[in-house]
C-alpha cells in the first residue's frame, strides 16, 4: 500500500499537539462527568435502571438519552474508562470534521434500536459509545491511506481487539444488543464519512509546474 505524505503545515508539531490536547482534554471532561453521575446515584441512593433503556415501554424512551451516562456499579464504569478514554480522543484527533455526526450517531442511534428490538429489563452503561467509536476508528482506518489513521486502527484493534466478542449473545448481563447495534452503525458511518477528514498532501514544485497553464 502507498502512503500519502503529509503536508507540513498541516502536520506541524505544535499543531498536532494543540489538537491532541483539545481531544484528551474533551475526552477527559466527558469520563469525569460519568463519574459525577455515578457519585451522585450512589450517594442519593438512585436505581441505575431507572435511566436504561426499557425495550418497547414508554418510560423505558429516556434510556436512549441517559443509559450513556449511568452504569450498574463503580466498577462497571472502572472498566469502560480506559477504553472510553483511548477511542474517544482517538475520534475527536484524527476526525474532527466527522465527529459532530458520529458522536451522536453511536450515543443515540444504539439506544433508539434497543428500544425497539432488543429484550431484557434495562440496558445502561457507556458501552455503546465504545463500541461504536472503535468500530468507526478501526474502520476510518483501514480504508484511509493516512499513516497516523491507520496506527489508530491497528491500536484499537491490539488494546481491545478481545471486546468483540461482546456482540454476542455469550455473557449474561451484558447488553451484547447495544454493543452490536454501536458497532454497525459506527461502521456504517466510518464507510458514509469515508471523505471527510483526509488531511492534505506533500504537493511537490514539480506537481505544480505540470499544473501550471502554458503561456500561449
């Protein structure tokens, strides 16, 4: 496979690192305000399944905008935090101009077909999120010919490449439905956005001479 190299500009260091921090720095602020949320529940005594996803019951429909901020317990929040963190800044790094459609997309999106697909009592937790932006992550990656999208990709794919397995019906208690309803549509929108975000390329003098009209 041939590599594009970048422009400089756009590749700067001190660009590239302001971006990066913007990225972990948003990142960072969602995770902290996950664990507000789940301080506050513990210490008002709240149920966490009051705020999933209830398939096909009315009061269930808040679900779809609150299951992303509330887990079953500390620990269950403990173990969506790295990864929520690595994905996350990932996405709001390498595809910035994607990101306002994604985001919503895979927070949304998996809760809406729980809802109105899936079985069980409640579904809840940040997963979903994962799932999806990793999904997007490995995919935006692997049909891009950016070394830096591509590096993304292979590190989501060795950090968390066993989590697929999550979309199956194996592990009792774990909402397997929103895991695979946030990876279809974070593949679905890696493949839709497939245009967006590709940064610009070395132009060589000699590419611009050839462009250049010719003097009549």
């Amino acid at each position: 496979m041939e590599f594009d190299t970048l422009d400089p500009g756009y590749a700067a260091a001190d660009r590239a690192r302001g971006n990066l921090r913007l990225a972990v720095r948003l990142t960072l602020s969602f995770v902290a305000l996950l664990w507000l949320v789940q301080v506050l529940n513990s210490a008002l005594d709240l149920s966490p399944a009051d705020f999933g996803v209830r398939p096909r019951d009315l009061a269930g429909l808040v679900g779809i905008l609150f299951a992303p901020l509330v887990h079953g317990s500390f620990e269950h929040l403990f173990n969506n935090t790295p990864p929520l963190v690595v994905v996350g800044t990932a996405m709001l790094y390498l595809y910035p101009q994607a990101a306002p459609r994604v985001l919503p997309a895979v927070y949304l999106g998996p809760g809406l077909a729980v809802w109105l697909l899936a079985r069980g009592s409640s579904h809840l937790g940040s997963s979903g999120l994962i799932y999806g932006l990793a999904a997007y992550v490995f995919v935006a990656g692997l049909i891009r010919r950016d070394r830096r999208a591509i590096g993304a990709s292979m590190l989501v794919c060795f950090l968390y490449g066993a989590m697929w397995w999550g979309v199956l019906p194996i592990e009792p208690g774990v909402s397997w439905q929103t895991h695979l309803a946030a990876a279809l549509i974070g593949i679905a929108c890696a493949l839709a956005l497939r245009r967006r975000d590709i940064p610009p390329r070395r132009r060589y003098s000699f590419e611009d001479d050839a462009e250049a009209p010719l003097d009549p």
